[in-house]
C-alpha cells in the first residue's frame, strides 16, 4: 500500500509524515525512534489492511519543523506534542504502534493519558530510561556543555547519497536497504551535495531522566493492552529494562523475532501478523 504525505500544524510548530489505508478505517498512530523518520514505517504499510496507518516525523526529524531556538528536545515535549496532535485533530482513542524513543514517549502517554490510546504496540522500548538521584549534577552539567558544543557544529555534507546511505548503514545494525528507506527522508541538497535534515540538538544530552521509581510509576500505570515486540540482536539496554518491567503491566504479550534493533524493518510481515492479531483482540 502506497505511502501519502501528510501535515499537520499545532500550537508550536507544524509535523509532517506518512500515511496509508481507508481514513474512516480505525487510525494506527505510528512513531519512530530517536533520528529516524516516518519512513521507518514503510515496510509495514506494505501489509496493513483495515486500518488507517498515519506515521509522523517527530519534531526535529525527517521532514517536521526544527524547534524554535532556545528550546530543546527534553522527552516530555514529544508527549506534548502527541497530546496536542491526538486532541486537535479530534481522533479520540488511537492505537499507537511505537519504536525506540517512540515507544519511551508513548509508554509515558499510555500512563498519563488512559483514555486517548487504545491498543499499543511497542518496538524495542518499554518506560523511559533512567539515572540515579546522586548522577542528577553530573547529568546537568554534561547537557548545558553538550548544547553549547553541538549548537556550533557544522552538520556534515555527503557527496553522493549514496555516501549518506552507506554512513547511516555503518552507525547501525541493519543492512543498505533499510538505510536508504530511512536515508531518503532523511536527507537535503547542500553545497553540491547532500546533508541531513534533523535538527543538530537533537544529539544534546538530557538534562533530566526520570528515577527507577518514577518510571515503575510510569510503566506500571499503563493500562492498555500492550504487545510488546524486540529483536534477538537488539538493543542490549532497552532489552534489559524490558525484562525487568514486564511484570509490571497489567496486560502484556512479549513477541521476539529475528533481528536487530529495528526489527519491525527487518522482519515486516511477522511484524505486522503480530499486530494484527493483537489489535483483533477484545478490551477486556
């Protein structure tokens, strides 16, 4: 199923994306990792049936507005800015199918906002990352110093895209093929030559995580049924918080597949035959 451009504009700034299937069908609200895009989805779309897939750019990715400047990327604005996109267009309770820092942002939109999601898919992620009370200085201090550094950097310039493709394959675990789906989105003529489109912030550090408490709270407050899915190669620290919370949630079915952190790219169809099936299922 071909993949439409899509737009939407909030209070703060204007998101664009991707989407698929019957408008009136139920709405799958898809959302990618940390500088990825919408195109992170497109693998899936091939497969959808019955539903309305609408996948966006996150602020500062793919082909979204940058934040104003002075502003950052700190994780509760993502949940802001869903929660000003899901309420403004008036779409009430979405399923949300979420990967890496989509499925941090909504694990905590699950909890704070019961009645706006439906079923959830999480990729690779489950609860936010955290930091002990005694790293709190130290976290502090690395953010301000990584955004004065990063605001007076120079983003890189590819020749070819080509180049950027074989750069982005190199800085991840997938193969050439998934880099230039994510890569093509990911990417604008510069000086002769190609450079990336996401915003240089977003490669600050946090100045804030969340306690192991305070993402217990989180995680154990989500009370929609919740398919969880990861790969056998993926990654290392989120894998680990995901064994450790699973106990946690009221409803929650684990699914591993072969592959790596963006297994939902890698393995498309199983991916999708496993939310289908999810999504079948009735709400106790």
């Amino acid at each position: 199923m071909k993949m439409q451009s899509i737009s939407f504009e909030l209070s703060h700034l204007s998101l664009t994306g991707l989407s698929c299937g019957d408008e009136q069908a139920p709405k799958i609200l898809a959302l990618h990792g940390w500088l990825d895009n919408a195109a992170s989805f497109t693998p899936l779309s091939h497969y959808v049936d019955n539903y309305h897939l609408i996948a966006i750019d996150w602020p500062g990715h793919g082909h979204s507005q940058h934040r104003p400047l002075g502003a950052n990327y700190n994780l509760l604005d993502y949940v802001q800015d869903l929660y000003e996109l899901i309420t403004s267009q008036g779409w009430g309770k979405v399923h949300i199918l979420a990967h890496s820092l989509g499925a941090i942002v909504s694990s905590i939109f699950a909890a704070s906002f019961p009645e706006l999601v439906d079923k959830l898919i999480l990729i690779e992620g489950l609860g936010p990352l955290t930091a002990t009370p005694e790293q709190t200085k130290d976290n502090i201090r690395k953010s301000v110093s990584s955004q004065l550094k990063v605001a007076s950097k120079r983003k890189t310039i590819h020749p070819t895209k080509a180049s950027a493709i074989e750069a982005r394959k190199n800085a991840s675990d997938f193969d050439l093929e998934i880099a230039q789906i994510l890569v093509e989105r990911a990417i604008e003529p510069l000086n002769g030559g190609y450079t990336w489109r996401s915003d240089i912030r977003l490669r600050s550090h946090s100045p804030i995580r969340m306690t192991q408490p305070q993402a217990n709270d989180i995680v154990s407050n989500i009370s929609a049924d919740t398919l969880l899915i990861f790969g056998t190669n993926g990654m290392k620290m989120l894998k680990q918080a995901i064994f450790q919370r699973q106990n946690m949630l009221k409803q929650l079915t684990l699914v591993e597949f072969s592959g790596g952190h963006h297994v939902h790219m890698e393995q498309p169809l199983l991916t999708w035959q496993a939310i289908a099936k999810h999504l079948s299922k009735k709400n106790v």
